[in-house]
C-alpha cells in the first residue's frame, strides 16, 4: 500500500525556517483531514499540525504562532512552513491522514536537525 513521502528535512540554524511537503497516496478520493506529526529521539511522536478541507486548523501549543500548515485543495499533499526554529524543534517529521492518523500510511519521514 501506497504510503506518504515527506521531503524538505534537513539542517538548519536556531531562528532559521525550513519548509516541509508530503505527498500521499493516489486515491480516488482526497483525505478530508491531513497532519503533520514529529518524533524527536527517546520521545513518542506527537501531533504538530492538523488541517481539514474546510481549513480548520489545530496546532500543537509547542508550534503555534510559528508554524504554518497549507494543503492543496482537491490532492493528498500537504506543506508546513517552520519559522523561527529552535533545537526543540529537531525531529523526524511526518505526514498522514484523518483525524486519527493511519498506521498503514506512515512514511520515512523526513529528518529535521537545528543544529548551529
């Protein structure tokens, strides 16, 4: 089964940005409700951002202010833009569906280091 694919990881400063994108599999349908989710080293993963179709949007209070999810009306693609980071923010970073995500569509993830 298809699952997601994140990209946009990779090594930044401590204030820094870094923009995040995940495609999902190609489904008939679209997914109404899609999430961005972390798991830093020796922690469980947690929720960072949810959007729905209607664009109702939840953060986690760790995020807010500066994250910001997007997704693309109509595709099971989803964006997060990480503003003013910090070496709290350092995990790997995922993508999935629902409002309860789906353990058959979790991906590789992709690694985010804030690191100066």
């Amino acid at each position: 089964q298809e699952k997601f694919v994140e990209s946009g990881g990779g090594l930044v400063q401590p204030g820094g940005s870094l923009r995040l994108s995940c495609a999902g599999p190609k489904t008939p349908g679209t997914y109404y409700t899609m999430g961005w989710y972390r798991q830093a080293p020796g922690k469980q993963r947690e929720m960072v951002a949810q959007i729905t179709g209607s664009g109702l949007i939840t953060y986690s209070e760790r995020v807010k202010g500066r994250f910001i999810i997007s997704k693309d009306k109509g595709q099971n693609t989803a964006y997060l833009q990480m503003n003013n980071v910090t070496p709290e923010d350092t995990a790997v970073y995922y993508c999935n569906a629902g409002q309860i995500p789906m353990e058959s569509l979790w991906g590789q993830g992709t690694q985010v280091t804030v690191s100066s």
